[in-house]
C-alpha cells in the first residue's frame, strides 16, 4: 500500500535555532506532509529538539540519527531509502535553514500529484532572480554553476543546484541510490541529470529564497570543486552510456 500523505526530507546539522519553527509549519499545511529529519549528530542538540517534537507527534515525525557528519548527499540517501521503504509516492526535500518557505510545498508538489512532473524543482531562477540576502559572489557563483552545467550536459533547467524539490517515488526507483557519489551541490545536479536522462519530465516552480538569518553556512570551495568536476563526470559516463 502506498501512502498519500508526501514526506519531506529534511537534512540536519546544527539547525536547532531553526528546526523547530521549519517542522511546526510544514506540519500546518492543509496536505498532512510527514517529516523525516536526518540530522548528523549536531552538537548543537538539533536532534534532541526533534526527538521531543516526535513525541509529540509520532505519527508525523521521522528522525534518523547518524554518528557524525557525513554530509548531505548520503543524508538525503539514507532519507530516500527510508521514504522508499515505508511507502510514500512524494518524497520532497527541503533545507533547515528557513531558507526553503515551507508554505511552497504545496505549489511544488502539485505538478507531481497532477502528473504533470515526476520531478518538480522549486526555482530561484525561472522567470527571473527571486533570492534575499545573497552577496553578488554567491550570486555569480550559482547562477555559472548553472551556465556551465547547461552547457555541459544540455540540461534545460535554471536552478540545477536547488535543494527543495519533490520526487514521486518512480524517479528515485528508477535511480540507482547506491551509485550516487555526489555529496554537496553536485549531488543535486547528479539526480536531476539522472532523471532527465532516464526520460522523466522535470519541471521548475518559482519560490523565493531567503538566505538564512540563523545558524551557520556549511558552504565550502571543496563543495565547488566537486560539482565543477562532477558535471563532466556526468557527461561523460552518460556518452558511454554507464550512467
Ligand atoms: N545531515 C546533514 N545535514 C547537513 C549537512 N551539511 C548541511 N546540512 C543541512 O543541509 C541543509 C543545507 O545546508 P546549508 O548550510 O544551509 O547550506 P547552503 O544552503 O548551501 O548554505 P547557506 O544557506 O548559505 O548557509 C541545512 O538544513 C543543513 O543543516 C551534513 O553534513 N549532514
Ligand atoms: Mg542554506
């Protein structure tokens, strides 16, 4: 039996200044979404705040808990694998840092459940630049990544590095989890050429988005250098065919 209630997996480190207020509005939206939290051990207690949250609600509430930083691709593994397993057909992904409002969900899982997407992307960049609080570098940084992956791989989406989506579960089977190497912004270009390539139909939803006011950055050069290279990488397993 599969569940119609969509789950969205959020990946945790250091986000108990924000996590609490993330899962109390995703838990208000009319559609009745579930939560997975992966949280990695954050210092911080993320995971004890969640843990108290669960108990409150243990039907809407999922914590997976690992030892340590392991970083986010293998994360969002882990809560794809666990999505898979127990069921759900919408398997949405989304930032801790407030940086996703969760009041788009809702306009981003709607292409999915009308059928109209196996994949939709919540954008910053379709019909326009829609981001608050971004230094002009950041800024330049993204907007390339997405020039230069386009250009690589011939993927026609604008926001190739965003991190809220919604999967339907077809997508994610049809991918092979366990060969997915990525694990910063790569890894969200990785799944999006995957799915593009194996024919599913990817469409991008406008949101707004807010660079975070609390907790800090994870961002780092060793994030860039790995997509840099990963997208050749994609490339060229993909024209002999090994993707
Ligand atoms: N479980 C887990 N979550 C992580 C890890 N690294 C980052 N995250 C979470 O992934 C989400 C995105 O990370 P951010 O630090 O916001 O990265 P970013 O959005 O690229 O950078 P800024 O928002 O500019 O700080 C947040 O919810 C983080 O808490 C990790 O190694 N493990
Ligand atoms: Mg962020």
């Amino acid at each position: 039996m599969q569940k119609q209630h969509p789950i969205v997996i959020i990946p945790t480190f250091n986000e108990a200044e924000n996590i609490g207020s993330v899962i109390g509005q995703v838990l208000s939206l009319p559609l009745s979404f579930r939560v997975l939290v992966v949280d990695d051990s954050s210092p911080d207690g993320t995971g004890d705040l969640v843990e108290a949250l669960k108990t409150e609600h243990p039907e809407r509430i999922h914590l997976l808990r690992r030892a340590g930083k392991l970083g986010l691709g293998t994360a969002y593994i882990l809560g794809f694998q666990y999505a898979l397993e127990h069921g759900y057909e919408l398997i949405c992904e989304m930032d801790a840092d407030m940086s996703h409002n969760p009041a788009d969900l809702e306009r981003i899982v709607a292409p999915v459940i009308s059928g109209e997407a196996d994949l939709a992307i919540g954008s910053r960049y379709v019909n326009g630049v829609r981001i608050i609080n971004w230094p002009l570098s950041r800024l330049m940084l993204s907007y390339s990544a997405g020039m230069y992956t386009r250009a690589i791989t011939g993927i026609r989406i604008q926001d190739v590095t965003a991190g809220f989506k919604c999967f339907h579960r077809r997508v994610l089977e049809a991918i092979d989890l366990n060969a997915v190497r990525s694990n910063g912004y790569s890894f969200q270009i990785e799944l999006n050429f995957k799915a593009w390539k194996k024919g599913f139909t990817l469409v991008e939803v406008p949101i707004i988005f807010t660079e975070r006011t609390e907790g800090r950055s994870k961002m780092s050069k060793a994030i860039v250098r790995e997509a840099a290279w990963k997208v050749w990488e994609l490339r060229i397993r993909s024209i002999f065919g090994r993707l």
